[in-house]
C-alpha cells in the first residue's frame, strides 16, 4: 500500500508540472495573439491620425438625386507660389 502512495504522489506532481506548462503555454499564446492583433490594428490608427489634419472646402447642394449631389463651391486659392521666372 506504501507503494501505491508514492507512485499516486509522483503521478500528481507530474499532473500538476503538466498543467502549470499548459497554462504557461495558454498564457504565451495569448500575449503572441494580442501582438499580432495589435501589428494588425496600428496602420489603421495611424491612417485615421494622419488624415486629420486635412482641410474640406465648404459646398452647398444644388441638385441631388440618389447618390449624386450637384455642388457649388466657395472660391478658395488651391496653389499659389511666389518667385521670378525668366522666359526665353
């Protein structure tokens, strides 16, 4: 009966040295996923930081129809630069 009870104790410290590697295994997978996710997600956030800066030039609708809208625009300087030229 000694027996028995040394080998049940050496098989629980095997099961429980499985388990704790189990779980150190599930705990790496996680942080691996949540890398990866967060690889996947940063040139979306960037982007969508980049483009806020951008200007839209005011419009009033004329016209719609569906999806279509006829728009008018204000007047508004698109590119302007200063300097000489010479002209052959």
């Amino acid at each position: 009966m000694l027996k028995e009870v040394r080998y049940s104790n050496i098989e629980a410290l095997v099961c429980r040295r499985k388990k704790n590697s189990f779980r150190k295994l599930i705990v790496m997978v996680k942080i691996k996923l949540m890398l990866y996710s967060l690889l996947a997600i940063w040139p979306l956030l960037y982007c969508s930081c980049v483009t806020v800066g951008i200007e839209k030039a005011s419009y009033e609708v004329i016209d719609k129809e569906g999806k279509f809208e006829v728009r008018q625009y204000k007047p508004q300087i698109v590119a302007e630069t200063n300097g000489t030229a010479v002209y052959f």
